[in-house]
C-alpha cells in the first residue's frame, strides 16, 4: 500500500507541474536571473535599445569601480570612455552582433585588471530591446600564467648562468692568487703605484666573484624544505642583521606584527634571505636616513590562504617604466648592481608556493610577499602573529 501511495501522489505531482508547466519554468527564469545578478564571480550589464545602461550587479561595480548606481540612464560607450576603458565592442551589438570571450585589459593606479567579455541583444517579440554583457575576472589566471613564464625563463637563465659560473670560477681563483702574490712581492719592494694597481684588481675580482656567486644561486637547485611555523619566530631570527645594516645608514627600522595570523609553511631559511634581500634593497634605495617598516597581515580577500609580509621604505620609488621589468634577470637601476637579487627572490618565493608583487610611488616603495598559511592542525594560531610587538627595532 505504501508503494501505491507514492506512486499516485507522484502522478498527481507531475500532473499539477505540466498544468503550471509556464509559471513555473517563468519563476526558475526569474530565480536564475537574480541569482546571475547576484553572482560573485561575472559582472553583468545590461542595456537598452538606446545603448543605455540599465542594470549593473555588484561584481561590475567591484571590476570596474565606482558607484554603480550612478552609471544607470548613461550610454555605455559614454560610461567607459569616464572609466577611460576601451570597450572591444559597440553598439554594433544591438544589431545582432554577439560575441565571446573577446578580451578587455587595463591599469588602473598601477594594477593591471583584464576580463574576457561575453555579449549578445535581448529579443522580445521579435524586436531587440536591449543587450547584455557578461564579464568574467580572468586576472589571477593572467597572473599566473605570467609568473608561469617568469619562473621558465628564469629557469633557464639560472641553468646557463650557473653554467658559465663554474667554468669562470676556477681561472678566477687561479687570477686571484697570482694577483695576490704579486702585490706582497710590491709591499715588499715598497712599490706604492702597484700597491695601488694589484688592490684595484683583487677588488675587482672581488666583485666578479661576488657575481659569479649570485649566478650559482641562480641557477642552484635547492630541495625546499617546507613545515609550519609562526612568522613572528623566523622575523625575530632575522631582524638582527637588518638592524645594524640600517643603524650604518641612519635609518629607522619598524617592524609591525599582526593579532591572529595563522602559522604558515614556508622554509625558513630561504624565507628570511627574501626578506634580507628586501630589507637590504630598501636600505640601499634610501642611501642615508629614511624609514624601513616591516610589517606583518592578513592576505588580500581576493586571494585567501595567504599571509603577507610587506617591506615598504621611504625611497624615491622605482620609475613606472622600470616596475615591470624589475624581477627579470640581469635587470637594475643601480650603477653596481648586477640585476639577480630581486630575481633570485622571485625564485624563492615561487618555490614555496607564494607570490611577489611591487607598487610604488615618489613617497616610497612596497614590496608584499604572499607566504601559504599552513593547513589546519599542522600548527597552531600565533598569538599577535609575530614574536614581538611593534616596536622601534
């Protein structure tokens, strides 16, 4: 009896959908229409017949930017062009030209954004009445693909460069000893002008061989060793030697920690040679006296998972035209720089699965390290996050 029961109560069910079969499948639409619209992860826009803007959902007004309350009644050409975007599309649109996935990039405050756009008219009656725009955020896939790039190319000059390495390490040393030899032989012999001569040499080869070390660690493949730890403790290990290196050039080391962050998994080691590195660029940047903040917090929303380290100095700040090339090999604004520090820390933090980016200014310059948090029960919270408070180090 039971059986029957729900077999007839699922006939009466199918009988009662297909007699409202139309009302129903108008408030599935409606359903999937708010839901699209309410969507966290594609903007929607929607225009009139006149190219006007009808509705915009929040993840537009977060994509673009701005009150997007505002942009309603606006012609979306207009609209854009305030934004200063280059729409790859037109009012061609409401004429019956759909199209996907076309690309739409752009920098805003020095952040590159890029979307693909899906678009296509709305038809009632026969008559096109509008259009909409469905706009998918495929930035951190970009930015994935270029660190991808980044990190092969980085790979492979790191191979070549470790290469000539070894074969120009061995004459090196042989030159050097000579050249070694010979000034004592002028010390002996009370030969100032070759003192002078031999000392500017072995500084040289001091310097080449301080290069041909950078070109090793490029190219060295070392077996990253990962495990949880509060970075409060890998900070406190580190501080010591950023501390005197800015007491040399009068400069003002702070070092801000953050309430509750989570351990993270990292190797310690190659962690703190990124932030040395860092710290040490900073102090050079500045030259004498000026402000070094390091400063602990939680990753960006957009990307959770993550704990933040940022380096930020009072500097000059990098050219605009430089910040994009920072990170590759051999690249550098400095007269005796040889360009692999920053790409030797890219490496690093790649290696531990984390992300490097730079934003500057004339009042300064940001370095955020992007550390993964440590699964749950690999470790415990750090209280405070760091091993001390803020404090004038």
């Amino acid at each position: 009896m039971g059986d029957k029961g729900q077999q007839q109560g699922a006939v009466r069910a199918v009988a009662q959908w297909r007699g409202d079969s139309r009302a129903r499948r108008d408030h599935f639409v409606r359903l999937f229409a708010n839901r699209m619209l309410a969507d966290e992860w594609t903007g929607v826009l929607l225009v009139d017949a006149d190219f006007r803007i009808v509705e915009a959902n929040p993840m537009a007004g977060d994509i673009f930017g701005g009150d997007r309350s505002a942009w309603a009644g606006q012609p979306a050409d207009v609209w854009a062009e305030t934004l200063g975007l280059p729409l790859p599309f037109g009012r061609s649109l409401l004429q019956g030209e759909a199209f996907r996935n076309r690309r739409l990039a752009w920098t805003k405050e020095g952040a590159a954004r890029e979307v693909v756009v899906d678009g296509d008219a709305l038809v009632s009656g026969g008559e096109v009445i509008g259009a909409y725009l469905l706009f998918h955020d495929v930035t951190p896939w970009m930015m994935l693909e270029e660190q991808v790039r980044r990190s092969d190319r980085l790979k492979m000059i790191g191979q070549v460069a470790a290469g000539t390495a070894h074969e120009i390490r061995n004459p090196l040393t042989a030159i050097k000893g000579f050249v070694q030899l010979m000034k004592k032989s002028f010390d002996e012999r009370r030969m100032a002008k070759e003192q002078e001569y031999a000392h500017i040499v072995l500084s040289e080869l001091d310097r080449v061989q301080e290069l041909v070390g950078e070109f090793l660690l490029l190219g060295k493949s070392k077996e990253t060793k990962l495990s949880s730890m509060r970075l409060g403790y890998v900070m406190r290990e580190m501080m010591p030697m950023l501390r005197n290196e800015a007491t040399l050039h009068d400069i003002v080391l702070l070092y801000e920690t953050k309430p509750d962050l989570p351990p993270v998994l990292a190797d310690k080691e190659m962690l703190k040679q990124v932030i040395l590195n860092l710290g040490k660029n900073a102090i050079e940047a500045m030259g004498k006296g000026g402000r070094l903040l390091i400063r602990e917090r939680h990753g960006s929303p957009s990307i959770p998972g993550f704990v933040a380290i940022e380096v930020c100095d009072s500097g000059p700040g990098i050219p605009k035209a430089a910040l994009d090339r920072i990170f590759d090999p051999f690249y550098t604004t400095k007269e005796s720089g040889t360009g692999l520090g920053l790409s030797i820390c890219q490496r690093i933090v790649h290696d531990l699965g984390g992300r490097i980016a730079v934003s500057s200014s004339e009042a300064g310059t940001v370095f955020t390290v992007l550390i993964p948090c440590a699964a749950s029960g690999t470790g415990s919270h750090a209280s405070g996050g760091g091993a001390f408070p803020r404090d004038d180090v």
